[in-house]
C-alpha cells in the first residue's frame, strides 16, 4: 500500500506528458450512458477480464487481484489511521483488492488535478487515480466538466440501505447528482460548548436564544469572519434559524445580490443586532477557524460551530474533554462523496470501493474519524438487527459528549444550494460586518 505526499503525486501528475502507461497505470474503458456497458479493469501484472458493471459478480472478479487508487485530504492522523489500518486491510481481505492512499492538502487538489487530465486530453482508462473525496462545494465545479464518470450510483448493492430521493443521496448543496456521486460520509454542523463553564440549561438551541445569552454575557459569542468555512456555516445556521430552513433552497440559481438582501432582510438585521454583544463589540472577529477553536480552549469565547461528533477533538487535545455539542432546531448536514473520474484506469476497483464506502458496518468504522454515520439518508427499515447493532456501537465509543444519531437525523436540513453561497458571504461582508441596527 502506496501513500503519496501532496508534491510527490502533482510530481507524478506532471509527467502525463510521458503517458499514462508509464507511471505504472493501465486503461479500462468506461461508458457511463449504457447501463450494459461492458468495461475492463486494470492489474499491475496482468490484463483483467472485461465486466458489466450491472453484473455485480462480474465487477467482483475483475476487481479482484487489482489496484485501487484514492485521492482525498490527508492532512488528518484520524483519516490516515483509517485508510491505512482499517479500511485497506478490510478489501484486501474481502475481495482481494489492493489499495492505494494518494494524500493532498486541500480538497480543491483533487478536482483541480482531474481538470488538468480533461485539459491534458487524456482518455477512459488513462487517468492516475480512481476514485477520490469530493466535498459538496466542490461538485459545482466538477458536474459540467466532464471530468465525472457518469451514473455508477445505479450498480452498487448497498445502495439498498439508502433512500434515494434525500439531500446526499439525490442532491449535494441543491444540486441534482445523477447518481455521479456516492456518500462517505455526513457532517453534521453544530454549536459546540464546555459543560464544566456552561449549565446545560443555559446552552441556546436557536437563534433568539443566542442572541438573549449574548446580550446577558458580552463579549463571549463570536464566530469567524466569512468566507472563514466554519464562520460561513455559523452564519447561515443563524439566518435559516430566523428566516426559515427553506428560504435559500427556494432561491433560483439567477438570483441577484439585491433579491437575495430582501428575503434574507430579517437574518440580517438578526446578525447586526447581535454584533454589539459579540466578542470585541462585532467590530472585528476572529480570522480563521482554528483562531476560534483556539480562543474556546482558552476560555475566550463560550461556543465554537463545527462537527457534531466532538470526541476527535477532545482526544486530539484541542479543546477541552468537558466539551458537548448541541443539536439546534435546524442543524445543517454537509455530506461528502466520493466519487468515480472519467479516465480511472480501474473501473472494477472503483465500484467495489464506493459500495464498500456503503455498507453500514464500513460507515460505523469511519467514526474513528469524526464523522457520524449517515443516518439521515439511510432506510433503517432495511438494517438487519446485525446493522442496527453496529450503529449503536459506533454511537456509544465516538458519539460521546455529542447528540444522538436519531436526534441529529430528526434536526438535520440540508446546506444552502450552491449557487447562493458567494452572494451569502459578500452579503455579510456589505450588510453585517461590523454593523449595528
């Protein structure tokens, strides 16, 4: 099992000039508009047998033997411990598939390398990797490309387990996915405070009693300055907390900044009402996320917004171990994907990864990571009381300190649509930075 530093793979990808072939990958072809499409996948050693990737044993034994190689964030000792220790040996033993961990630094890495192939004229089959992590902000850049493999969602077994018409299974950031995308895991985004400083009685569980803790305690909320990723999230919770959960999945993608002030008018007016009672008066914030995390273990700051599931953070000594997260009346659920590039050499290796990604004991096993299981896609009628069983035990080792699966499930709204996002964060800059009522 091969890893790869971020420069030593751009490294790699540099040399497309020479071919696929000889940085050690070999074509398969694909075909993502027939759903008999027959394809091959790829070994090091030998030429593997043509498939139907609607024929799910045929996809079994071209996989077999073979390689599959990943591209996602590496920039986490939990992810890494994962892939690694957990993930790599589970499909080597199940169906004798070999894995590869291509590591990058940014997400962004990973859509930006497989537009250089599209732009590099590479074909099916002749690409360097096949299957990465794909986070929803980045599916708008990728789904017009044509750098996706096409509707793969369509032949995967697990996907029994799922529903099929939810926001991560059907959609990513109100983005229609056509099956191009399959689920890794949910990241559920919540406020998050220390139960030795804070009575749970005291936690605010929506918007107006936030703003009621702030005014009765100046000077302990705050949140990052936008576009900081997590200061974006806490905004956006607080202004669907005021003006409803819909009001930005009902946007048109041709919205004008003007449209988007008016019915966004009660949110912000919310946010600029609150900025007196924010850390430093709301006259500046803080300008990254980790400024946060860091001024909430110091004791600056009462709450911090991020992933429900907190006991990765406790044990990596970030915050401290008397820390809970709270589920709001509206909790937003950002899924990740992996998903499947048009010119992976190894189609069959590909498939078997993202279904394996499915399989609910697989989901349990990313806890280790931070990320719940995503239960707010999944069709618990169709768990066996082996599956059922297993998210209880997930729950009970990593979801300490935090909400229930069912709670999270019951709360969770999807992200904004995607088109808005840039709008939203201008917006805040024009209308709530530093402004009052």
């Amino acid at each position: 099992m091969a890893e790869f530093t971020r420069r030593q793979f751009l490294g790699m990808a540099g040399a497309l000039g020479l071919g696929a072939a000889s940085l050690g990958f070999f074509g398969c072809g694909s075909n993502a508009a027939s759903s008999s499409t027959t394809a091959s996948s790829s070994s090091a050693s030998e030429a593997a047998p043509s498939f139907d990737p609607s024929d799910w044993d045929s996809v079994l034994e071209a996989a077999k033997g073979t390689t599959v190689t990943y591209i996602g964030y590496g920039q986490t000792a939990a992810y890494n411990d994962y892939f690694n220790n957990v993930f790599a040996p589970t499909i080597k033993e199940k169906y004798d598939l070999d894995f590869e961990y291509v590591q990058v630094e940014n997400t962004a890495d990973i859509i930006t390398l497989w537009l250089d192939e599209k732009q590099a004229g590479l074909g099916e089959g002749e690409g360097t990797t096949d299957t990465g992590w794909v986070s929803g902000p980045y599916y708008a850049d990728s789904k017009d490309s044509g750098i996706l493999w096409g509707d793969y969602l369509q032949y995967l077994p697990n996907m029994k387990y799922y529903k099929k018409d939810v926001a991560g299974v059907a959609t990513s950031d109100g983005l229609p996915i056509n099956g191009t995308m399959s689920l890794f895991a949910s990241a559920f985004e919540t406020f998050i405070y220390d139960s030795d400083k804070i009575d749970e009685a005291d936690v605010p569980h929506n918007a107006q009693e936030l703003l009621e803790y702030a005014k009765a305690n100046p000077g302990r909320v705050t949140y990052p300055a936008l576009p900081d990723y997590h200061g974006s999230y806490a905004a956006r919770a607080l202004i669907m907390d005021i003006c409803g959960s819909d009001v930005f999945a009902n946007m048109p993608e041709d919205i004008t900044a003007e449209e988007m002030k008016e019915q966004l008018a009660d949110g912000f007016e919310y946010l600029r009402e609150l900025n007196p009672y924010l850390w430093n008066e709301g006259k500046t914030y803080p300008t990254t996320y980790s400024d946060w995390v860091t001024m909430f273990a110091d004791g600056s700051t009462d709450f911090i917004y991020g992933d429900a599931w907190v006991q990765s953070i406790i044990e990596a000594g970030s915050v401290p171990a008397t820390t809970e997260s709270i589920a709001w009346e509206h909790t937003i659920t950002t899924p990740h994907f992996l998903t499947i590039p048009w010119d992976c050499p190894n189609l069959a290796g590909a498939l078997v990864m993202c279904n394996e990604f499915l399989d609910i004991q697989s989901m349990c096993d990313r806890g280790v990571t931070g990320y719940p299981p995503a239960t707010e896609c999944m069709d618990l009628s169709k768990l066996d009381d082996e599956q059922k069983k297993a998210l209880e035990e997930c729950e009970a080792e990593y979801g300490m300190n935090s909400p229930s699966l069912e709670e999270l499930a019951e709360v969770a709204v999807a992200d904004i649509p995607a088109w808005t996002k840039p709008i939203f964060e201008e917006l805040w800059l024009t209308e709530v930075s530093g402004k009052t009522n």
